[in-house]
C-alpha cells in the first residue's frame, strides 16, 4: 500500500488498524504471524475494539477483515505461553464471569469472547468483508462467517477439525448448517475434512476468488465498489438479509448451539479427573498436536444406471 493511500493508523499490539481512500475503508488486519494469528485474548479484545472503532467513525463505509502472515487465523489460542500468561495478568479474565467457578465460567468467559463478540460484529453497522488466506480452520471460520461477504485466496481450504481433535461438536458461533448446508455440515464435522475454495464458492459461502499474491489489492478494489453505495442503502440492504436469516431461525439456532457447546465442554470436564474440557487420547481422539492432515473431503461421484 502506498503512503498516500493510508490516512490514520492506531497501533494494537496483535492487531493492525488503518484507514484508505480519506477514511473510507477501514482494514483490520490480526497482527500475531509467528503464532499464525491463533487467537489469545488480547488478540480478541483489541480485535473488538476495533471493529466498534471502525463502527463509530462515520467516514469508514466499508471495513475490511485479513490476516498477516502465512495465515488468516489458525484459530483459537490453545495454551501457548501468552495465552497462559493472560490468563493470570489480562483484566478480561476478571470480568464477565472470570471470577466464577466450573462450569459457569466458562460459559460466561465463552459467550462474551467468542459467542457474543462474534455476534456483535456479524451485526456490525457497516459491510464488512473477510480477506482470508491459508488453511482456515476451527475459530477462524467464526471470525470469516461474522462479515458479510468473503474473498478468498485461490488456494485456501475450509475445516472445522473440533469434532475430530476436541471432540466438540463445532465451534461456539455454530453457523455450519447456514453455510454449508446441512449434510455437507454433518460431513464436515464428523469426517474433519475439509472443503476447497471453488467448493466454497460454489456453495455461495466464498464471493470471490483471487489469486493469492492478487488478494489484498484485489479485496481493496472490491470494498471500494462497495464504498460507493449509499450508506442508508448499504445498512438497509444488510439488515434486511440479517433480519430475513435471524427469521428462519439463525439467532434462535445460534443460542441453542451455544448451549450444547457448553453442555459438549461440561461433558469432558466431567469425565475427566483432571477436568479439562475437551476431549484427550484416552477418549479416542487423536492428539491434535500430531494429528494427522486435514485431508479433502471425498468427491466420489455414484452414477445411476438408466
């Protein structure tokens, strides 16, 4: 990006904020490549305030959601040092339920971080795109199905591997079957497979694909025709397909799979002497720090005799 095209930058420590075209277009960019952006709280906290930053500033029309690195996101923080370090220092852990106890929580610390944050900007006021690269798996899917449109780089794959490695059954913002149709979800999850990009935008879930070394000037010069609707029209028309989707049942879907997310978690915490809340080997799982490839999801094609 050239100088004249940034107009005002804010520093985060894992997350990259700035504004192009005389503010119109905020990027937001998770900054934590060395850790392929897995998400720590700090990441997630910093990450909201920016997407409210983008929200209040009325010049921004468009905001847009990529990642540095080789990577997107790879998904929740699962015990890293930093992650392990916040949990003793970071204020986030000390409110919305840090101070609570079993299971209450983590309900409570899963609904406001991951579940509720995640809501809040799907419903932000502003159309948002996710600029996604690499492999996204897991909790990167939340962060991509909360904005309103997706590109993709030409070689990214789609996994939610929690059922298979965690034995959960899906992430906390459960929107699988609204993505990916409701087979083709049941597969994914069971199988841990993973789906293609041009399956991706076949399905209606990726709407545009390009090459990977084309993609964040490509995605810019898609936000900026986007930029250029009426920002009355442009909140309208995404309210009226939130609404529309909320109607058939997306929010209602959303908070009951919530709830079983904490009753899979409650399970395992259970279960296990030492209370941890997923799955472990002795359950048959395989240790998802050496668990083999995602591989794709099979393609096997039945013909019917006539």
């Amino acid at each position: 990006m050239s100088e004249t095209q940034t107009e005002t930058q804010v520093e985060y420590q894992y997350v990259a904020y700035e504004t192009v075209d005389d503010g119109r277009i905020a990027r937001i960019l998770l900054n934590r490549p060395d850790a392929r952006n897995a998400q720590n709280r700090g990441m997630l906290v910093e990450l909201n305030d920016a997407f409210l930053r983008a929200e209040r500033d009325d010049e921004v029309r468009v905001v847009i959601l990529g990642g540095m690195g080789p990577m997107y996101t790879s998904g929740h923080d699962l015990g890293s040092k930093v992650m392990m370090d916040e949990v003793a220092t970071h204020q986030s852990w000390k409110e919305n339920g840090g101070t609570r106890k079993g299971a209450e929580r983590l309900m409570l610390q899963e609904w406001h971080h991951y579940f509720e944050n995640t809501r809040r900007w799907r419903n932000l006021r502003k159309p948002t795109v996710a600029q996604v690269h690499g492999p996204v798996y897991a909790a990167g899917l939340m962060l991509m199905w909360a904005c309103d449109l997706i590109v993709a780089a030409d070689d990214v794959v789609f996994a939610d591997v929690v059922g298979t490695r965690l034995g959960m059954c899906g992430v906390e913002y459960f929107a699988h079957p609204w993505e990916f149709g409701p087979r083709k979800a049941k597969e994914l999850l069971l199988t841990g497979d993973s789906l293609s990009v041009d399956e991706a935008y076949h399905l209606g879930m990726v709407s545009k694909v390009f090459p990977a070394d084309e993609l964040s000037d490509r995605t810019l010069e898609f936000a900026r025709r986007i930029a250029e609707q009426p920002t009355m029209s442009a909140l309208l028309i995404k309210e009226a397909v939130n609404q529309s989707v909320d109607n058939m049942g997306f929010y209602n879907a959303l908070n009951a799979c919530f709830t079983l997310h904490e009753l899979n978690h409650s399970h395992w915490a259970q279960v296990h002497e030492n209370r941890y809340p997923v799955a472990l080997e002795e359950d048959g799982i395989a240790n998802w720090r050496s668990a083999p490839p995602v591989r794709p999801a099979a393609k096997d094609q039945v013909k019917v005799q006539s």
